[in-house]
C-alpha cells in the first residue's frame, strides 16, 4: 500500500513539474570570450544571458530561471532598466583596445524608472529603495548612495529598451563609488542569482583566488525590460550577468597558456540548464602561430566595420556528448604559442583613449584635466560627462578646450547644472568635434574648501575620490572593438553584425584622488581626554565626601626608624655575659635599701 502511495506521489510530483516548466518560456546560454592581448596578457569575457518572454497573464512573482531577487526589483520598483558594476583596477585601452562591456572603477550603477503620478518624490524613493536591495543583495555600501551623490544626465546615457511613440520616457538615476571595494564577498552572492550557481558549467571557473589575484576584473549585473508594444503587455525580461578578467602571462610562466592554468582548475560539464555553453578563442593574425590542444567545433571569420576578427568556437555540450559519453571528464583548451618570446607584439592603437589627472600647487586652486587622443584618420563627434561632489567647488568660466597646439575649440553644446553643497553634485555634459590626429585637453579649475570633521573619511590622510568621467561616440570603424550591438542579446551576435549608424562606444577614464585640507584630527582627542581627567579629578573627591563616613583616629605613635630596628634586632639576638648576668640577678634579689 505505501508503495503505491509513494508512486503515486512521485507521478504527481513529476506531472506538476512538466505543467509548470511547459508554462515558462524562458532559456539560458553561457558563452566565454578568451583573447590574447598585447604585452603578455589575457582577456577573458564570460555572460550569462536568460531571457524571459512574459505575457499578459504571466507574474514576474513566479519565476523559474530568472533569479527571483532580481525580478522582484522590477517588480516592486517599476524599473525598466538597470546597470550595475564591481570594477577593481583600470583598462588600458591604448595597449589593449576596448572591452566587451565598460566600466569604471569602483561600484557604478544607472537605473530607469517607470514614470508614474507623484513624479519627483517617488522616483526619488524607489531609488533610494533600490540602492539598498542591491546593497543587501550583493553585500555592497551602495546604500551610501544618496541624493548628494545621484545625478542625471541628459545626454551620456540612453536606455537600451524599446521606445514606442506617444510614451512617457523613463526617468533615469546614476550613481558612483568609486571607493568601493570588490572582494568574493560580492562574488559570491552574484554567482547565486544564475541557475546553476557556482556548481558547474563556466561559473566553475570562477574562483576567487584566481579572479582576485589579476590586474583587472569586474562583475556586472544588466537587466532590461522589451516590451512587445505600447502597453507592454507582453514582454521579454533579459538579465545579462559579466564577468571581465585580464590576466598577465608572465605570472604563470610564459606565453602559453590553457583555462586550467588560467582559473586553477578545469571544467567539468556546462550548465544542465544552458541551452548552449560555448568558448570562443580568439586567433587573429595569429594562423600558425598557435598550437591547440583539440580541434574547434567551428571557425568563424567575422567582418564588422572594418576589422576581420578570427574565432575558434569550442562547444562544451558537444565535448559532453562526443568526447566525455557520460564519464566524468574536465573541458580544458590549452595553447601553445611558437613565436619567438623575445620578439614583442605591438598592436596599433585603438581610435580613441583618454587620460585624466589634477593639476595646480598648494592647498587653495586645483584644476582638473581631461586629455583625449584622437587616433582615428577623420575628425570625431564625442560627449565628455563630468560628474564631481558637491566638497570639490568647479568654476564654469574657467572649462577650456585646448588642442595640443593651443588652438581653443568651441564644444557643439554644453549641459551644466551647478552643484549644492551636501545636497547635490556638480554635473558637466560638453560636446564638442575633435580633430584628426590630435590630442584635446579639457580641463576645469576648482577650489578646495575645508569640510566639518565628521564629513572626512575614515582615514582622512588618504583623500577624496572623484568618480570617473564618461566618454561617449559613436566609431566610423570597429578596429579593436568587441562589444554587443544593443539590440541583441548574446556575444555570438556579434558575429558579422556591421552597423551603418555606426559603433557606440563608452570610455571610462581613472577616478582621481583629491586630497583635502584636513584638520588637526589630535585636537578632538586631546580635548576629550583632557575634560575626561577634569571630571575624573573633580568628581572623585566630591563622590568620597559625599558617601564616606570621617571618623576621627588616635594619635599614631612615633614611627621608628630603620636604624633603630637594626639596633633592637642586634640588642635581641646578642647572649649576656657572665658578669651581666650575675649582675641582674643580683639586682633584681637584693633588697629595698631606700
């Protein structure tokens, strides 16, 4: 009897779960982008990519590969879109071209909202809200974001979602901290919002010893919301989940490399719940060069704008079916490279990089200097956005835009909204042509002012950072340029993906790190431990007085003197002689003559 109860449950158990995974529609696909970069380095790109198709009747409350903390965030916060990133260290883009997905050092995170009623104070609230759930979340400060250091910028950012005619636009909000930490406490809890967590598939190569021992690495977390018309009664939730490392070779030896070497370990399997896991390898201008331990599923030659891009694609679920016929067997692509290890590979420049620093002498004037390098053969179109705290004061007279030469240009338009003091930041969005050939300099003075004692960080000594400021064009040509069209969603897509419009590019240049004035921070401490040792003196008698009884005592009889017990010890400890002896008995028998 309980047999058949027990089957008879078992077939419940698995009918409920067919009914319930028919009802998704929903898939994921793992994909890792390793490349070789200049001067003995490695990059390599992983995505985890789930995209949800929704209907009118469909709850994002009910979710099935879609991690359920993220689709509560669009759901109780109306967001339509969202960018978040943990970024430690800096890209070279003058050595090592451009990154697959940007992002500046530090914490950076941009939302858009839903436009409702109460305009100002709910957007307002729900971002708040929001900082706190992904502080919480991702076991980040995020929720050291607050209206002192949100902005919005009109022109830099655009949402990637679909925009239909008649429609209120999103409201956006962004945020930086470019102090913020990375460390696997953030990676941890990243890695529990995929489907297969950090158990098997490309996530198993992400360990922390090998991710946070490299010159660069960031996470991201990207989420949009597609609508399917105007009421958005159908849509599709895409949650994008990256992770950016670049390794360099000669920690491990030499040139070759393999992903064992690379993440300490091999994979064993992809995601059971991928619908494909590949690797691409990317060989350009490289053919005979390299010697690969197996053969590639496919090769692709990919031409975009411009630029040939020769890629070896490894399919882990037919490594799975074909090699490893259900027995445990680790993935691991290695290369060997035959050129000569004395002969540098020098790559030529990416069209566009920048570089930003502070300059001035003393405690009273700064200026803050934003120099950008034109190595394209034509002239280009680009926005510098600047966002500066509110404790670092930017004069707009005083904003030039320099060629090398000295030659001034004139920006297209300029968007500034001045800053308020513990209230909002300085915001700078300039446009402006740069020409051919040539190096631009931007710069803006600024002052320093001293803040109250509590307003200075932890370690006052180290300083203040600026967050980092944003480039933003659009490129003629795709040399040295890999990142996703924005209308597509996995990296294989942008494979042969040529854009007339051209080639949106983002650059981030360095946070800087500004040192303010700083009081005696010894004065306070002084000044408490001198009022704790008046009290102390002044409370101690008074406290005596006041819960002692006095009692009056004898006279004390006189203290005698070391020299005196040396005396009585000797007087004590010395025998009588005869005649002493004879003498005090005969004293003490002799009779009263008086």
């Amino acid at each position: 009897m309980w047999n058949l109860l027990s089957l008879w449950t078992v077939l419940v158990m698995v009918g409920g779960l067919k009914g319930s995974s028919a009802q998704f529609s929903d898939m994921f696909d793992e994909e890792l982008f390793i490349k070789p970069l200049p001067d003995k380095f490695v990059y390599s790109y992983f995505q985890f990519t789930t995209r949800w198709e929704l209907g009118k009747n469909d709850s994002l409350l009910h979710t099935n590969l879609v991690s359920r903390p993220l689709a509560e965030l669009f759901h109780h916060f109306g967001v339509q879109e969202l960018h978040l990133s943990f970024t430690y260290g800096l890209w070279r883009y003058e050595s090592w071209g451009y990154p697959v997905t940007d992002a500046g050092p530090g914490a950076e995170v941009w939302a858009w909202f839903e436009p409702t009623t109460d305009h100002r104070a709910s957007i307002d609230h729900r971002w708040k809200m929001l900082c706190g759930t992904l502080s919480g979340l991702f076991c980040a400060s995020l929720s050291f974001i607050e209206p002192s250091n949100t902005f919005v910028p009109v022109y830099t950012l655009r949402p990637q979602t679909h925009y239909f005619p008649g429609r209120p636009e999103p409201i956006l909000r962004y945020a930086a901290l470019p102090r913020e930490i990375v460390c696997t406490e953030n990676l941890t809890p990243w890695a529990k919002l995929l489907p297969c967590r950090s158990r098997e598939g490309l996530v198993s190569l992400l360990v922390p010893d090998s991710i946070y021992s490299s010159n660069y690495h960031s996470l991201g977390v990207h989420i949009r919301k597609l609508c399917g018309d105007e009421a958005c009664s159908e849509f599709q939730l895409e949650v994008k989940q990256t992770v950016s490392v670049v390794q360099d070779l000669r920690l491990f030896g030499g040139p070759n490399w393999s992903i064992r070497k690379l993440f300490g370990q091999g994979m064993e399997g992809s995601c059971a719940l991928a619908s494909t896991s590949n690797v691409y390898v990317d060989v350009t201008d490289s053919e005979g060069a390299l010697e690969i331990s197996q053969q590639p599923d496919e090769t692709i030659l990919s031409v975009r704008g411009g630029a040939r891009t020769q890629l070896h694609r490894f399919d882990v679920k037919q490594f799975e079916a074909t090699t490893a016929k259900g027995r445990r067997a680790m993935f691991n692509v290695a290369v060997m490279d035959k050129r000569d290890p004395n002969v540098i590979v020098v790559a030529g420049p990416p069209p566009i990089y920048a570089k930003r620093f502070i300059l001035g002498v003393g405690q009273e004037r700064g200026k803050i200097v934003t120099q950008i390098t034109n190595a394209h053969w034509g002239a280009l179109d680009l926005i510098v956005f600047e966002t500066i705290p509110w404790f670092v004061p930017v004069y707009l007279h005083t904003l030039t835009i320099r060629r090398a030469g000295g030659e001034r240009i004139e920006p297209a338009f300029l968007h500034y909204t001045p800053g308020v003091q513990r209230e909002r930041p300085y915001g700078l969005e300039v446009a402006f042509r740069i020409p051919a050939r040539a190096t631009v300099e931007l710069s803006i003075d600024f002052d320093y002012i001293f803040l109250k004692w509590q307003e200075y960080p932890p370690d006052a000594n180290h300083g203040h950072y600026i967050p980092s400021s944003i480039i933003s064009l659009l490129l003629p040509s795709a040399r040295n340029y890999t990142s996703i069209p924005r209308e597509a969603a996995l990296f294989r897509e942008s494979f042969n993906a040529t854009q007339l419009a051209g080639y949106f590019l983002q650059v981030r240049t360095e946070a800087l790190l500004l040192t303010l004035p700083t009081p005696d921070f010894s004065m306070p401490y002084n000044v408490i431990c001198l009022a704790c040792t008046v009290v102390a003196l002044a409370f101690g008698p008074i406290h005596n007085i006041s819960t002692k009884r006095i009692v009056a005592k004898g006279k004390e009889k006189d203290k005698v003197s070391l020299g005196e017990k040396v005396k009585q010890f000797f007087k004590i400890n010395k025998k009588p002689t005869k005649e002493e002896h004879t003498a005090s008995t005969e004293d003490l028998n002799a009779p009263d003559t008086e």
